[in-house]
C-alpha cells in the first residue's frame, strides 16, 4: 500500500445554522473542520488507506480542533505546521435564492513553508494536491509549486484537484486558470468539476474540454457530473460511469470522497502508474469511488459523512 501525501489547506468552517439568510442575518454559527485536501486525506484514511497533510494552521485552539479531527480520522499530521498566525476561517451561509454567502478571512494555511525533508518521502508514494487557496500567494503557492517538481524528481504518481472557488477568485479567474496550467500538464491524474473543465480548458463541450486538458498533459481525465455519474477521459477511452441512486441531504465533500477513493484503490497496486495504461481496471474503479460520493451527500457535514471500507467494498 503506498502513501499519499496531500497538500493544500486546512481550515475553520462556520456555517450559519439559519440557512435561507445572507450571512448579515445569521447570528448563529456552527464550527466544521474544512479544507479539500484535508478532506480528501480523511476520506482515504477512513478507508483504511496511508495518508499524510501537508499544511499549516495556527497555533491556537482552532489549529488543535483540525489537527485533532484529522488524527482521530487515523491522518497522518506528522508534515502539518502550526504558525503564530490565526487558522484560516470560513464563514458560510445559503441565501433565499440558493447563492451561497461567503465570507474568507485567510490566516495560517498561507503560512505553510517547503520542508526539504519532505521529498525522501515522496518516492514510491502518491501526491494529491489540492488547490483551493494554494494559488492564492504566500508561502504555501511556493511550497507547493516545489513540492510538484519533488513529486516529478521521485517519480511519485500526482494528482490534482483544482477546487476553483468562485468566491476567492472573482474577477481574476484567468489568473486561476493561468496558475493551474502546469499542475495540469505534470499530474497523472486530474479530477475535475463541469465547471472547472469548461474554465479550465475554454470549451462548454465536455469532449472538446477533455482533448484540450490532454492536450496541456495530464494523461487521466475525470469529470464529476453528480448524479449522472462521472466522465473518464484518457488518450484511449471516453466513458461515463453511472453513479448509485440516493436521497441527497448534504453534497459537501461529495467530490473530495470520490477523488479520495479513487486514490485509495490506485494505492493498492504495486506499480500505481499501472493505472495509466488499465481502462477496464480504471472504469471499475471510478464506479467504486462513484459509491463514496454518493454516501457521503446522505449524511450532513463533509468527514463525518465519509464512508468506511465497509460501506463500499
């Protein structure tokens, strides 16, 4: 079984609790753990997988919270940093409209510094790097643009999930798109939204946008499409896998346990490049990882809601 290392941010999320209201009339928050990528390394944990956060939160008692919840969840935190300056929060809120209000105050997941270290570990292993706010500046984007170039130098199987946000990047989204182009062009593996495969590739055509994406270089395409399933795209194969029929009451973290699981089961092979040259294996295992996405919006919260071995296998 090999480790996956994932890298990006962990943070607060304070969801309004008066959902249907912008946030200038919520007065009552609840704390949750945040971060893709940390999601994404509790949802392979949770599966009984090796995974590692590679991120920074403040040395306060929201940095504990995180770092604690990501250890109960048997996440390897050995990498995460702690800093003086405050853990990054979220405050979240649904409108009457159905537009999400949302309010970012970035603290210590910018923080994060390049530990040289690091890369001995990554040979062998699997890199997963999650791009909510690492493309935001600070020393995380140039920790993580060093990691990728350690993660090519030990030839260690990459993936990259660029979790645009439209909150964080109104009115700069060329310059998101911009940034993501060399992450796309190194990873083996992408997982993508509809809309980030349109943003990202230029094209509103799902077949146009996969021959762009691999066209920059990234050799496994896949597009989540929620209840319709997912799009796998390579060289060789265009295929959409259904998902599972459910009663969905909360779809956060849907995409972080899909890419989480999917990581799980190319860890399982004894040479995870395989995978590149596997459709059949591939679509199984697409199918699989459409099961954990589906659980996980049954249940609310984003790792609580993240399946076991059991639920799936």
């Amino acid at each position: 079984m090999k480790t996956i290392y994932c890298i990006g941010e962990l943070l607060i999320d304070f969801v309004a609790e008066n959902q249907g209201n912008d946030l200038s009339k919520a007065d009552v928050f609840t704390k949750k753990p945040g971060g893709a990528p940390a999601n994404v390394a509790c949802a392979i944990a949770k599966l009984g997988g090796k995974s590692k956060f590679v991120g920074c939160v403040g040395s306060d008692p929201f940095g504990t919270f995180l770092l604690d919840v990501l250890e109960k969840n048997n996440v390897d935190t050995s990498l995460a940093q702690r800093s003086k300056t405050f853990t990054t929060l979220a405050y979240v809120s649904i409108a009457g409209d159905g537009e999400r209000d949302f309010v970012f105050s970035r603290g210590a997941d910018k923080k994060l510094k390049y530990d040289a270290t690091v890369k001995k570990g990554f040979k062998g292993n699997m890199v997963h790097f999650g791009a909510a706010t690492a493309l935001l500046g600070g020393g995380l984007e140039e920790a993580y643009s060093r990691y990728l170039f350690d993660a090519l130098t030990q030839k260690s199987f990459i993936s990259f999930d660029p979790n645009f946000r439209g909150d964080l990047w109104k009115d700069e989204e060329k310059t998101f798109v911009k940034k993501c182009m060399h992450f796309i062009e190194k990873a083996h593996l992408c997982k993508f939204s509809l809309e980030e495969a349109q943003l990202l590739s230029g094209e509103k055509k799902l077949e146009k946008a996969c021959a762009v994406l691999h066209e920059i270089g990234t050799q496994i395409i896949t597009i989540t499409l929620g209840k319709e399933g997912t799009l796998i795209s390579t060289p060789t194969l265009k295929e959409t896998v259904a998902s599972i029929k459910v009663d969905p009451v909360d779809t956060t973290g849907a995409g972080d346990a899909f890419i989480g699981c999917l990581l799980y089961q190319i860890s399982q092979l004894n040479d995870t490049h395989q995978i590149l040259d596997d459709s059949d294996r591939l679509v199984e295992m697409v199918g699989i990882a459409n099961k954990a996405g589906a659980i996980t919006t049954t249940n609310f919260g984003a790792i609580p809601a993240l399946p076991v071995h059991g639920d799936i296998f």
